[in-house]
C-alpha cells in the first residue's frame, strides 16, 4: 500500500511572561476604560515580557516545553522555524539565537516575517521541510514581544496587543493520504500589498532607523478580517478534503472576541468549538494559536486525533489557514 509522509504535530508548548497587565493598569495612564475594552474586544488582561526578556528567551521556554510534550531532545531538532515580527535583533534571525540558547547543535534555523499571520505561514514553510523528509525533528514557533512596538499614548492600539510565546513539534508520520491521517492536512496562504496602510510599524532598518510604533486603522482591518479569514478557511479545508462541519476546534489567532465570533458565525462553526484565549492573553501577533492550542490541550479540551482549524490575518495583510489533524 502507497503511503504519505505527513507533517505530524507529536507536542505543543506555551509560556507567558509573569507580569500580567489590566485593562484598569492601562487606563491609568491612557484615556480608556476596563469596559470599552471588554465590550469591543474581549480582552481583560494581557501578559507584559520583563526588560531582561527577550523574543528569544519567551521562544526558548516554549520550545522546550514543546519538547518535552514530544519526548525530544534539543539533540534531535533538526529545524527551527521563528514567526516573529519582535525579533531580538536585526539579525542573526531570532531562530539561531534560540537554537544556540536550546543547544540544538545540527540543522537549520530562520525566522518567518508575517506578522500576525506568522505561524500559520512558519507551520506551512516546515510543513514543505518535514513532508519531504528533509527534516525528522523541526520546531515551529510563533514568539512576540508586542508591547515594546506600542504607542502607549494611542488608545485605538496599545489596549489590544500582549506577549508570549507557543510552539510545535513537528516530526514526519505515515498516512493513507486520507482525511483520517494525522498530521498537516491543508493550506491557505494569502497576501495583499495594498493594504499595507491598514496596520503597519512606522520605522525600519532602511527607512527611520529606528524599530518605530504599530500603526492600525483598527476598523478597516476588521472589516477585512471577517471576510478574507472566512475565504481562505474554506480553501485550507477544501485543500485538505475536509468539511468545515466536520472540524472538532477552530482556534483562530486572537485578535478580537468579536472577530472570532463573526468569522465562526459565517462559516456555521458551532461557538462551543472555537476556542478563545483573547480574554486573558489580548493579541500576541504570531504566539496566538500556538499559545490557545497550548491551553486548550492542557486543559483536556483538543485530544489526540482530532481535526483542528487554524486562521490567522495580520499586517501586510496577510491571512490563510490551515487543517491539522493532531
Ligand atoms: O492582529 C492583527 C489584526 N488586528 C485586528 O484584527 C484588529 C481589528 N480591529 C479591531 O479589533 C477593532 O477595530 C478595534 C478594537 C481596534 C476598535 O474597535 P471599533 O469598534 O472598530 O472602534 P473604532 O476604531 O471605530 O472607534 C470607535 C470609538 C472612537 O471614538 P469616536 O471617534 O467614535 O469618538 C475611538 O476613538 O472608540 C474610540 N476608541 C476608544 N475608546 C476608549 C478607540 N480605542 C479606544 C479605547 N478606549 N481603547
């Protein structure tokens, strides 16, 4: 019998920083209230990294957790993929500084730049590593220090955003090449220059000079965001051969409680099965999925086997989607 070799997720991982900042810390000193935010947003909290930390260092704890959940060793990764739009520094790549602090000492190691799109986009460039056989043990991460890209006088921004880190392991595995085997199933993967504009940082190496502040037409983007996640969900699982119906969790990047809920109301995905971090975490940019796929595995909620939908949309903007059967 002809077999295919798929992109298995064998263990998942998280780690917020320990400051955890409310929506009365913030309206101390910017003009919003805990109910503003809550009504239109859904979050409550959000997690702030220390001065010392850096992406690298949230990314590292994630990773090893993630290992650890695999049965691996640092030895054994062969691969490492960072979504980052908060990287340490301009270069070397995110990915080689957590490599060096993991003491992964084979393989190759780069980040991914699409923002909040980041691991969606990161997961699907292993996915081409691991399904080839070019990689046997590869770490995805998405790690994000947003709060050090926040205009703390601009309310419409520095309400919404947090940070964290979440990570996967992924390891090649024998399917039939049906719908029932484990692993990366199918992909979306969008783009649009245009809407550069929309949600943007003001500054950069060949530009200002400096890392400059997240800028965000924050109700163009939303508008966006409903429609071109619902697309790219449907072609992620037409890709994969599956019926959105027959997904068991959506865990969509964690922008806004109202998004989530337009996009699964669209898309007539049953509210219980969309689960949301967005209350307690905000927007930690690429760290969002892999962080609620870290708590919804933790808290006994996603179990081996199931189908999982993942979407993300985030500056560029980019968006797409992705079916994982874990
Ligand atoms: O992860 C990347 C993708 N990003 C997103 O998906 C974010 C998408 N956008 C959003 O989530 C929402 O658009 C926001 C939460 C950013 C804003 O909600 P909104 O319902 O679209 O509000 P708005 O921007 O249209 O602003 C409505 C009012 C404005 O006041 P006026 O002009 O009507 O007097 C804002 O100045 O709300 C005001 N406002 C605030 N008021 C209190 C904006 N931010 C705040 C705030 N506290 N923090």
């Amino acid at each position: 019998m002809n077999t295919v070799t798929r992109s298995v997720v064998t263990g998942v991982g998280g780690y917020l920083p320990d400051e955890v900042v409310t929506n009365d810390d913030l309206a101390k000193f910017v003009d919003t209230t805990d109910d503003w935010i809550v009504e239109r947003t859904g979050i409550h909290a959000r997690h702030r990294a220390a001065p010392e930390q850096a992406v690298s260092d949230l990314a590292l704890v994630a990773a090893q957790r993630a290992l650890a959940a695999a049965g691996r060793t640092a030895a054994e990764v062969d691969l490492i993929v960072v979504g980052t739009t908060t990287p340490d520094l301009t270069f070397p790549a995110t990915a080689t500084i957590v490599q060096r602090k993991l003491g992964a000492p084979i393989g190759v190691a780069f980040d991914v730049q699409a923002v909040c799109s980041g691991f969606v986009y990161a997961l699907s460039v292993a996915d081409g590593f691991v399904a080839r056989g070019r990689s046997r043990c590869a770490l995805v991460i998405g790690a994000e220090t947003m709060t050090r890209l926040m205009d703390w006088t601009d309310r419409g921004t520095c309400v919404l955003f947090g940070d964290g880190a979440g990570a996967v392991v992924l390891e090649p595995g024998e399917g039939k090449g049906d719908t029932d085997d484990r692993g990366v199933l199918g992909f979306a993967l969008r783009a649009d220059g245009t809407k550069q504009d929309l949600l943007y940082v003001d500054g950069g190496v060949s530009t200002s000079g400096d890392i400059g502040k997240l800028r965000m037409q924050g109700n163009q983007v939303f508008r966006h965001a409903v429609v071109n996640i619902s697309e790219a969900v449907l072609a992620a699982a037409a890709d994969a051969g599956v019926d959105v119906a027959d997904v068991d969790w959506f865990i969509p990047h964690q922008a806004n409680q109202r998004i989530l809920e337009g996009v699964a109301k669209r898309l007539g995905i049953d509210p219980a099965k969309v689960v949301s971090t967005v209350a307690t975490h905000a927007n930690t940019s690429a760290a969002s999925i892999p962080l609620a796929m870290d708590q919804a595995i933790a808290d006994g909620r996603i179990k081996p086997g199931q189908l999982l939908l993942l979407e993300a949309m985030g500056g560029g903007l980019t968006w797409g989607a992705c079916v994982v059967r874990l």
